[in-house]
C-alpha cells in the first residue's frame, strides 16, 4: 500500500535537517513523507525527542512520528570537522530546516545571512519560539507556555483553562514551515535563487487565536473558555445519551431544522428564542436542557444513527487509541516495525492520486 517512492512529489529534494524536539522535525517528516532525502542530524547525546515517555528501544512516540521516512547521522558541531561535514552536506542540499536559536546558529555561521551567502540555491528554514522580536529571538518555549501566551489555554476547558490535549502549535508550526519550503522550492524552480522561511510556534498561536482576536474587537467582550461548546455556534458540543455522550455540531438554521426534526421537537423553529443562531447563543442553557432532555432515552450509538440519517454532523466521543479500530481510519494507520513490533501510524493526511505516501522507519 502507497505510492512507490519515485512517484513522490518530492523525490530528488535533498534536506538537512538539523532540528529537534517536535515541531521542527515534524517539518522534516512531512517533507520526507513526500518523498525528499532527510538527513536528521543530532548532537552526541540524541534528539531530545527520543526521551520523551512513552519510549521504546532508542526513541520515544513523539520521536518516532516526527522523524519517519528519515536518515540519520551524529554530528558533534562544537568539533571543527563535524562542522566542516555539515558545509559539505549543505553544499549539495536543497533545503536546511532548523531550530537551533538565532545566537547558536550565528556561532556556527548556520544563519540567514551566512548560509545565502555560501549557498545561494539553498533554502533556509527556521523555527523559534517566539518568532523575530529581538527582545525575545533567542527565548526558549515550549507548545503549552506559547498556548498560555496566546490565549489557547485561556480559551480551552470548562471551568478551569486547559492545554489542548494535543500539541497544535508544535505540530501547526511545522506544517506552516512546510508550506514555505514547498513555495520556496517552487519559487526556485523559477528564479534559481533559495530564499529564506521562518516561523514560530507564537505566530502560530497567534495565528490559531484570530476568530477571538476579531470577535472581541466586535464585541468589546473578554474571550471565555467554551468547553466542548463553541462561542459561534449554538447547538454545539458533548451532549449526555442513556450510555455515554455524543459531540453535537449545528453551523446554521438548516442543521439545527434537521436536528429538532431527528429529536421530535420541532415545534421549537418557531419560538422566537430558538429561531436564529444569535437567539440559540442567548438561550444555550434552555436549550441545551431540552437537547439532553431529549436525547436521554436514547443510547450513544442509537442517536449517532438518528442523525447520520437526519443528516446532522455528531458522533461519538472516544480516545485516539479508539482510532486503532475505526474503519474509517484504517487506511491512513501504516504498519510499520519499531524495535521489533509491529505498530499502526497515521500516514501524512494527503493522498496523492488515491494513495498516502508510505513511512518507514527507522531508514
């Protein structure tokens, strides 16, 4: 299963990829998913990632997600001829991606400025924390303190605010770098010179946080935590059935029509409460009452199928191990073997003329 890896859209792309932790390598990965040479290059004592828990045989799950499809080579970068093997690999690279900070790379002549000089072909990728605001360039951050500064945690959890329960910007900063470098190399194709990408996991943040940017500035009201549910929408979130709970999502009157026919309670289309979706925000508590009401007799399963037929968007609420028996999902989960298990991951969400790209690791 797969496309064959000279059927990628980047086979031939030699990348240097000198990164560690999640996002940037996660950069790495996508590019090599699609089919371009990634040389992983770690320090002496092993990417960070390979000690993050859960851990099997020399790598940990995160590492292994975001350094698939890759090669791997130890470079000690504080020794004169490990720097001078890595100007060798640059000279015949495509593209070099990195999160070392601005200061270390400068120390190593790894910078903008310095690698366009030697190089002009290549193409620069960089990732920081906190993006190119001097007073900050060279800080270090994490995904959950840059979700706190960005106002996603703020906005995150019931009564109490919460990290989002997977890492959005580690994962988010590393597919916008893949973008430039796909536009870079692109733009290459047409002029001959590399250029320079850079983002950050705060710009990301930033990014994330634009609907509540403008919805204040509308409104003049402070941002709130939602829980399951949504500020813009109204019926939306984790609703209680007779077993479990089922997730609700109503973007607009036709949906919410659909929903109070599939639940017998149509009559409510014409109560001035219910009747927009600024009424039903207005009114969520009252409303969100008679849904649970409602949907009390009902199993998980037996309500899901009522609306599947209703043609209203919900479904079940599980865990992303539950991903590991669901049909729907077991084309893009990849077998591959990690110190001698067999273990499923996710392929790249991209099928490229009816296929996702194959993974393989270690290389």
């Amino acid at each position: 299963m797969g496309l064959p890896e000279h059927a990628l859209p980047l086979a031939g792309v030699v990348v240097v990829d000198l990164t560690s932790n999640i996002a940037a390598p996660f950069t790495g990965a996508i590019l090599a998913d699609l089919g371009a040479e990634v040389i992983h290059v770690e320090p002496p004592a092993g990417d960070d990632a390979r000690r993050m828990s859960p851990t099997q045989g020399d790598g940990s799950a995160y590492f292994y997600v975001v350094n698939r499809n890759k090669t791997f080579i130890t470079l000690d970068l504080r020794v004169p001829k490990d720097q001078d093997a890595l100007f060798e690999m640059l000279a015949t690279a495509d593209v070099f991606v990195s999160n070392l900070r601005l200061h270390k790379l400068t120390q190593i002549g790894l910078d903008e400025s310095a690698l366009c000089a030697r190089f002009p072909e290549l193409i620069t990728a960089y990732l920081n924390a906190y993006g190119p605001h001097q007073a900050e360039v060279n800080q270090a951050g994490y995904d959950g303190v840059v979700q706190a500064r960005t106002g996603i945690i703020g906005v995150t959890g019931g009564t109490e605010p919460a990290r989002a329960g997977v890492s959005v910007l580690d994962m988010g900063s590393g597919m916008w770098l893949a973008i430039g470098v796909l536009s870079a190399l692109y733009q290459r194709s047409l002029t001959g010179v590399g250029s320079s990408i850079a983002t950050s996991l705060f710009e990301t943040g930033v990014m994330w946080s634009a609907y509540h940017l403008l919805a204040h500035q509308f409104t003049g009201v402070a941002s709130t935590r939602s829980g399951t549910g949504h500020p813009a929408f109204e019926p939306y979130g984790l609703f209680s059935t007779r077993d479990g709970q089922v997730m609700i999502g109503v973007g607009g009157d036709a949906v919410f029509s659909r929903l109070m026919g599939a639940l017998g309670k149509s009559e409510l289309l014409s109560n001035s409460r219910f009747a927009s979706n600024s009424a039903r925000i207005a009114n969520r508590e009252e409303l969100n009452k008679i849904i649970s009401m409602a949907l009390s007799s009902y199993s998980s399963k037996e309500a899901i199928a009522l609306f599947r037929i209703a043609d209203v968007p919900a479904d079940l609420l599980a865990l992303p191990e539950d991903l590991l028996h669901d049909f729907a999902a077991s084309a893009q989960l990849t077998e591959i073997v990690v110190n001698e298990q067999m273990v499923k991951m996710p392929a790249l969400p991209l099928r490229i003329n009816g296929e996702y790209p194959p993974i393989t690791f270690p290389s």
